[in-house]
C-alpha cells in the first residue's frame, strides 16, 4: 500500500522539508525520490525538488520508493533484564548478543555479526521487554526524532506506599534536571503494579520519577512504542519487524 501525507500547515512548504518532517526520510533521501520520479503530489508526479506542496495536498510515495526506504532492517526484541540497549562499557553484555538463530522467531536472516543495528531509544539494563536495533533512518526518526509523537507504554512494579496523591504528581507536577516532564498517563492496575504512558525518553526516567515521590521500581517491563506491541514474543527472543509495522510506526 502506498504511503501518503497530507500538508496540514497554514503556508506552502519546499517537499523534502515536508518529507523529513513527516518522518518519511531524510531531506537527502527526499530529493533524490523526488529526482527518480517516486514521488506525487496530487496524483501528478513531481520532479522538481523544489516544488512546494501546498496546504490540503497530499504527497504519495511509489512502492518502489518504500522499497528503496526500506532496505534496512529492524529488530523486535524482548530485552531480558542484564543486558544492555547500545555500546556496552568493560563487563557489560549487549543485547545484539542475542541475536542469533535459536532465539530467533518466524523467518529472516540473522544479522552478521558486525551488522550495524543500533537501538531506536533507550531501555536500561535493569528493565525489560520491547527494544527496536534497526539499520533504518526512517523507523529511527519516526521513533525518536525531533518531530516524533509515539507513545511508549510500560509495566512498572514498585516498593513503597501508593498513594493517590503521588500518582497525581506522577501525572504531572515533576521535574528531571531541572526541566518539568510533559504530562504523563499513570494509572494502577495492582496493589503494587502501574502502568506508565508517556512521550518522551530521558535517561532512567520513570525509576527517576518513582524516587521523587517515595518509591522504588522493582521491575519495569516495556509493552508497546506507538503502535507496535510486545505481545507474546517471549523474553531473550527476536524476530524481524513486519512491512505491515513498519508502515504503522512511520505513519
């Protein structure tokens, strides 16, 4: 299915500027699509990298254009407790290890061992569950870039008193290095067990704001980012990221 966007903003804007923006790809990748012909606005293919879209149009991209945006590669793991997302520092093991062919669910290639699949956002060696490694800049920008509003949604099991008044304050009213946090969903689904929703990822955030308020994360468990869900993959395994999600997560 093609992927499509349409300009919403008050004023004309250059295409490989609405194209990055969009999380399509990278302003590079954009004119050279728009150079090969992939790329139409209204139906009329475009081949002026200059062109404007206006608002109320809308911009396709050919299948061969997802194609070609598509030849990198991305991993769903469930991260088990121990390793960690990215480059590891002396003794520390990192979650790439894991990718191997017994862990491996469904079909596609193991990666080589010097492959290239950095994480799409952080998750800390003491958490667990989904993390994204990926060699592909649109699924990394549409996850964490500038302009990217995907929610991430975690299972957190905590130590202390629960009290309403803190799940106020961890809705909203905390801050992290002296910037205040964007309002957060908290909601408790156990005695000890809560579910966090939010849209941003700073370092350690949720057991940082758990401290603030008098309670200590015992076991924090990643389910979903944006549209794409932990599921039944099971802990220590992987598999490869469906066409049908990645054009869910890049929208």
């Amino acid at each position: 299915m093609a992927v499509s966007r349409t300009w919403t903003g008050d004023e004309p804007v250059r295409l490989n500027k609405f194209m990055g923006q969009s999380g399509l790809c990278s302003r590079r990748e954009a004119d050279a699509l728009i150079a090969d012909g992939l790329v139409a606005v209204d139906g009329e293919t475009v081949r002026d990298a200059g062109r404007k879209i206006r608002p109320g149009q809308t911009l396709t991209l050919a299948d061969r254009a997802e194609a070609a945006l598509a030849e990198g590669v991305t991993i769903v793991l469930h991260k088990p407790v121990g390793y960690v997302s990215g480059q590891p520092e002396p003794g520390k093991v990192p979650a790439v290890r894991l990718l191997t062919a017994a862990n491996r669910i469904g079909d596609g290639a193991v990666p080589a061992k010097d492959a290239s699949l950095p994480p799409i956002g952080r998750l800390d060696e003491d958490s667990r569950g989904l993390l994204l490694l990926s060699s592909d800049g649109v699924v990394a920008k549409a996850v964490i870039g500038p302009e990217s509003d995907l929610d991430k949604e975690y299972l957190v099991e905590v130590a202390g008193t629960v009290t309403e008044a803190k799940l106020d304050r961890l809705r909203h009213g905390l801050e992290l290095d002296g910037r205040r946090l964007k309002p957060a969903r908290v909601t408790r689904i156990e005695p000890q067990r809560l579910r966090f929703v939010l849209r941003e990822g700073r370092k350690r955030q949720i057991r940082r704001m758990c401290d603030l308020v008098g309670l200590e994360v015992v076991d924090l468990l990643r389910i979903r980012i944006g549209p794409l869900e932990l599921g039944d993959l099971p802990e220590g395994r992987w598999r490869v990221l469906t066409p049908a999600e990645r054009a869910a997560l890049v929208g």
